[in-house]
C-alpha cells in the first residue's frame, strides 16, 4: 500500500502498520470504513491516504479474527454503512501492536542515528 506524503513522494507502510492504524481509529468509538481513512488522513496531518483496497480488506481480517466486530447502521449523511469497533480482544491487541511498534522505531532510531 502506498500513501502520500506532504512532498507528494510515496512511501510504502510497514507490513502490519495499516491493522495498528485501523485498531488505534477505532479505539475512540465506532465508525464506519471511510470514517477510519478519513480519521487516519485528517490526524497524520494529510501524510496517509489509505486506498479502499487495502482499507476494506484489513477491516475484514480484523474482524475474521476477532479483533473487531462489525454492525449495520446510519451514516451521518443518512447512508446505510457497517460501523466497526474494537472487541476486548482488539484492545489487547492494540496495546500490545503498539508497545511493540516503539520499541521497533526506538530500535531502529537508534541504529540510524548512531550507524
């Protein structure tokens, strides 16, 4: 998957990046598919953009293993849409993705910085 950052240069997200995004999205309450890449667009100040063919497929695995779940609802602009939220099992999994995640980009400022 790719994004675009500020320069308009692509960057490709870490494999497994986009499920801690998405779990991060969701940990304030439910929404619905285009909520998450609007929220994860809006708070990486524009950087992410992420393309409804990786975003849908990563909402589904999620929830094929249980780390969210998925239900019908109303949309703000009256759509009918699933909303998704984090099972109890997500938010273990959003802790523990995320302790993990500093500890790699701790790692791995380290080596760039003193390689």
């Amino acid at each position: 998957m790719q994004d675009e950052t500020r320069s308009g240069a692509s960057v490709a997200l870490p494999q497994g990046t986009l499920d801690l995004l998405i779990l991060r999205a969701l940990a304030l309450g439910p929404k619905h598919g285009w909520a998450v890449a609007e929220r994860l667009h809006q708070i990486s100040h524009s950087t992410l953009q992420i393309p409804q063919g990786s975003l849908y497929p990563a909402l589904h695995r999620l929830e094929r293993i249980g780390s969210i779940r998925a239900r019908w609802g109303t949309s703000d602009n009256n759509r009918r849409a699933r909303f998704y939220e984090l099972t109890r099992s997500g938010k273990r999994q959003l802790v523990a993705e995320t302790e993990a995640w500093r500890r790699l980009t701790t790692a791995v400022a380290l080596v760039l910085d003193r390689a």
